[in-house]
C-alpha cells in the first residue's frame, strides 16, 4: 500500500503542475488496475488512486469549467448516458449482494463516466487529440513488449498457457490472455484508420505504425481469435473506405479466399473456428445455452450486477466445465448484468457514437467495429482498464466533432 500511495503522489505531482496533461496522459495508467491494496481497510488499486488524484487535482486547479463544457458537448449523447447509469444504478439494487455490486458499479460506471465527461471538456484540439492518442500508444506499447518476452522466453505466463511454443500464449501483464487482445485490440483499430489518413504527416503515420503493429502483435500473441477478428474487421473497413486502397481489399480477399480453399493446414482451423468445433467454442456454446435458459426466468431485469456467477450456478449443468464470472457474449454479458434496459441503454450508445463518428471522422469508429467484433466471444466492458478504453476512445469523435478547424 505504500508503493501505491509513493505512485499516487507522484502522479499527483505531475497532475497538479500539468493538470490538463495528466488528464491526457491518464490511458497510461489503465493496466495499473493490477496493483491493488487496501486504504483505510477499503480495496482499491492503483488505477483508481490515481483517477482520483487526476480529477481532485484537475478541478481545483482549473474549476469547473472543464465540467460544464463536457457535459456541453455531450447534449448528443446525454439521453443514452443518462438511461445507461439509470440501468446500472437498478442493477445494483437487483443483485443479492448489494457491496459486490456498488464496488463493481463505481469501477465499472462511476469512475470512466466521470472521467470521460471531464476529458471531453479538456481535449479541444488536435494536439490535444495526438496526446491522447499517443498514451494509448504508449501503454499498448508497453503490453505488447512484455507480451514478447513472455513468449519468447516462456517465462511470466500464468498456467495453462505456459506450454510448449505451438500452444503457449502471452498474457502481458494480464492474468489470461484474452485480457491482452481485448485491451489492445481496439486501439490498434483506431491506430490502422489513423495511419491510412495521416500519410503527409510522416511523423504521425510513422508513430501510428508502430502503435497498430505492436497492438496487432499483443492480439497474435495472445492468440486470441475474437481480437484478430476485431482488429481485421476495423483494416477491412478501412480499406473500403479509402478509393485508393479499395484494390488492395479485393486482392487480399481473393488470395484469402484461393487459400481456404486449397490449402488444408489454413481451411481447417480457420472452419473449426469460425463453427465453434474447437473446445473453446464449445465451451461457449454450452454456456450460451445455459445463459439463455437463466435469462428466460429473469428477461427485465438479468441477474444484476455482478451477480451472475450465483444467478448462474442452478442452471449450470455442463459441470465439466467452471462456471465464470461473464457469459462471453456482449449481448448476454449486458443483458444479465443490466438487464434489458441496459441493452437498450448500450444499443443507443453505440448508435450515438457511430453517429458523432460521421460528423467528424469515419476512423474514430473503428474502436468501437472491434469492440462489438470481439464482443461475439468475449466480454469487452465489465472490468476496470476496459470500461475505462471504452469512455476514452468513444471521447475522440466528441472532441472532433467539436473543433472546428480539424475533424482528425
């Protein structure tokens, strides 16, 4: 606990004589989740320590008037935010262990809704957007490079993955390794889009590169198929988008498609995959199924905050395999942490920022493609660095949008 109060004032420090700054900076500290103690008796962890530094320090140095722009500039999105906590607030209520799920709702909800009201009224410009985004890069960076030394040097992995190099799969400084690709996943999408429009600034595109490359690398490492899923899907729409680069999409898919089809070493797994006939997909089959029947006996409201593993457990008859803490399925994930009204909340959300994507930039959507890409197999929002990654990046098209000299 003293290590983390010693980093806590020192981004403390850095916050108050660069307020504005730290704010930017803040996505270099979403891993630091994993550090975590106790203050006073309370769990916390570091992420949160330092968020709290960042706002105390960045409202008492500049006011309220950060706040006030930010909730200006989110008129567009106010109604979805505004349905989205409301589902939140009656999922805690809904859960049987009300303490579990207010902690989960102030990590989850709280604290990156908070935060991305006061980045949206601090991030004006593009210089502004470029330090954002070179955070992100920054901290992408960071997993990516600890993802190689794990996998090369088969060291640092967590059981089961630290076996033999055909099987093994890097984590990062993430307990399991999809916990990897969810993180990294997104930001090389938006990293791809930016470096396909930023080919006269070759600094920028220089920088882009490289931040999308090493975020495609932590995906590869991981092995993680929903990731690369989500990462190709934001370079398809990417190269749709662009006239010049149209040509290149249709040639890759027909090389794409001539190997399926003859060479068998790349048909079969890409098949078993995509039919769920390898032992992970059906692992989530069954839980699917099982969820579904849950579901059917709880529609409005799911089983509440954090409280799906209990929900869960007499519908679970599959006892081969654990019973975990989500679903892995974004609709399932929202649907019985939230219940039908967060679904709602969420659709209109996304809706939103597809929206305000189109009024500034196409690319600033492509997070998002590969949040929902993923989030078929996986659960891309309900944990601390994430809810986080989804407020920052879905901040970039509002403060875009906003600025009327550049949209990018």
């Amino acid at each position: 606990m003293w290590l983390l109060l010693a980093l806590t004032l020192a981004w403390g420090a850095f916050a108050w004589y660069r307020p504005r700054y730290a704010v930017l900076s803040f996505p270099i500290l979403l891993p630091a989740y994993l550090l975590r103690g106790d203050f006073f008796g309370l769990p916390t962890t570091l992420l949160e320590l330092t968020w709290a530094a960042t706002l105390f320090t960045a409202t008492f140095r500049l006011g309220f008037g950060p706040w006030r722009l930010g909730w200006h500039k989110l008129r567009a999105w106010a109604p979805a935010l505004i349905l989205w906590s409301l589902a939140s607030a009656i999922a805690v209520t809904v859960a049987p262990d009300h303490l579990t799920a207010l902690g989960l709702w102030r990590a989850y909800f709280l604290e990156p809704i908070l935060f991305f009201i006061l980045l949206c009224g601090l991030m004006e410009t593009a210089k502004e957007r470029r330090w954002l985004i070179s955070a992100l890069i920054t901290s992408v960076a960071f997993v990516a490079l600890w993802s190689i030394i794990q996998f090369t040097t088969n060291r640092g992995i967590p059981s089961p993955w630290n076996t033999d190099l055909a099987h093994r799969r890097a984590t990062g400084p993430f307990p399991f390794p999809n916990a990897a690709s969810l993180y990294t996943a997104p930001i090389a999408a938006l990293l791809i889009g930016l470096f396909s429009i930023s080919k006269t600034d070759l600094k920028s595109s220089k920088l882009y590169a490289f931040g999308a490359s090493a975020g495609a690398l932590a995906t590869l490492l991981a092995k993680s198929v929903g990731g690369f899923l989500g990462i190709l899907s934001s370079a398809i729409l990417t190269l749709a988008a662009s006239a010049k680069l149209r040509k290149y999409l249709v040639g890759a898919a027909a090389l794409s498609a001539i190997l399926i089809l003859t060479v068998p070493q790349i048909r079969t797994p890409v098949v078993q995959n995509l039919t769920f006939q390898k032992w992970s997909g059906q692992v989530r089959l069954f839980i699917w199924r099982e969820t579904w029947q849950m579901l059917k006996d709880r529609p409005i409201l799911g089983a509440g905050l954090g409280a799906y593993p209990t929900v869960f457990k007499p519908y679970h008859k599959a006892t081969a395999i654990e019973i975990f803490q989500y679903p892995h399925n974004i609709l399932l994930n929202l649907w019985s942490e939230l219940g039908l009204l967060g679904v709602g909340a969420f659709v209109w959300l996304c809706f939103v920022w597809f929206r305000t994507a189109r009024h500034s930039h196409w690319v600033y959507a492509l997070p998002l493609v590969a949040i929902l890409v993923h989030g078929l197999v996986d659960v891309p929002y309900f944990k601390n660095d994430l809810s986080f990654l989804f407020w920052i990046l879905a901040a970039l098209p509002i403060s875009a949008a906003a600025d009327p000299k550049t949209h990018v």
